[in-house]
C-alpha cells in the first residue's frame, strides 16, 4: 500500500488533539507539565511539517494522556 507517511502521522496526532479538545496552546502547557518546552508557534510548525521524531509524537501522546492508539480505521 502506497501511504504517504508523514501526513498519516500527523493526522494521528492532530485527531488525537481534535478527539480530546487540546489546543496547540494546550498541548505546550501538557508538554510543559512533562518537563519538555516547546513554543506554541514550533510545535503548529512542527505538525504542520509533519517533520518529527517517534518520540516527539510518543511525548505528544502521554502529554494528552493517550493510553492507546488506533492505527487502522
């Protein structure tokens, strides 16, 4: 299957921000809470790029307090 892979990831984890009502402002103060800093505006860049580590997105996920994830529909 041809999956473009960087735009897939960042879907997860924008629904994952959608599902839970985070805000970009929000998912900084949760990150934040977890020791990791990161501005509002690098982390809306960061997703939009799509350009970030496994354990960007892992931090991204506990921050949120994912506790598992659904990688098919």
């Amino acid at each position: 299957m041809d999956r473009d892979w960087t735009a897939y990831t960042k879907g997860l984890l924008r629904g994952e921000m959608a599902k839970r009502q985070i805000t970009y402002k929000g998912l900084v103060e949760k990150l934040a809470a977890l020791g990791i800093s990161e501005t509002e505006a690098n982390l809306r860049n960061k997703i939009s790029r799509g350009g970030f580590t496994g354990a960007f997105l892992i931090q991204c996920l506990s921050a949120m307090g994912v506790s598992a994830l659904r990688l098919e529909d």
